[in-house]
C-alpha cells in the first residue's frame, strides 16, 4: 500500500540516485525532525496526512497546511 511517505521516499531514490530503502530511511529522519518542531496538536496530524488518511484535495485544511508550511519556511503567520 502506498503512502505521501513513500511517495515522497520514491521521488528521493530517484532524484539523488540512490536505493528506495535509503530514500525511505532519510525521509523518516526528516519527517520525524520536522513533527518534533511542529506544535503536538499539528505533528500528531502529520502521520494522519503522511498515511493519506486525510484528504487534502478537496480544500478542507489547505488554509491551515498552508499556514504551517508558511511559518516553517520563516514566513508571516498573519
């Protein structure tokens, strides 16, 4: 079954020529780096959005995904 993580893992193993098992592992450092910055209410919703358990697609939470991304790359929350 495939997920966002290993989705993102395969376009990793790609780009950078190196084994899916690799590509998967440093995704999972990055991935488990980032939910330890984010607020617990947000990181805890992290794993649901990785395991494609919540859809995105249909608008519901974009403004808030684009918040948080926004606020990791040094943006303004306002």
């Amino acid at each position: 079954m495939s997920n966002v993580k290993t989705e993102i893992a395969a376009l990793v193993a790609k780009k950078v020529k190196i084994t899916d098992a690799q590509a998967l592992q440093a995704v999972e450092v990055v991935l488990d780096f980032v939910e330890k910055k984010l607020p617990p209410n947000i990181g805890s919703k992290l794993d649901a959005i990785l395991a494609g358990n919540i859809d995105l697609s249909d608008g519901i939470g974009l403004d808030d995904a684009a918040g948080l991304l926004g606020g990791l790359m040094g943006g303004n929350n306002k």
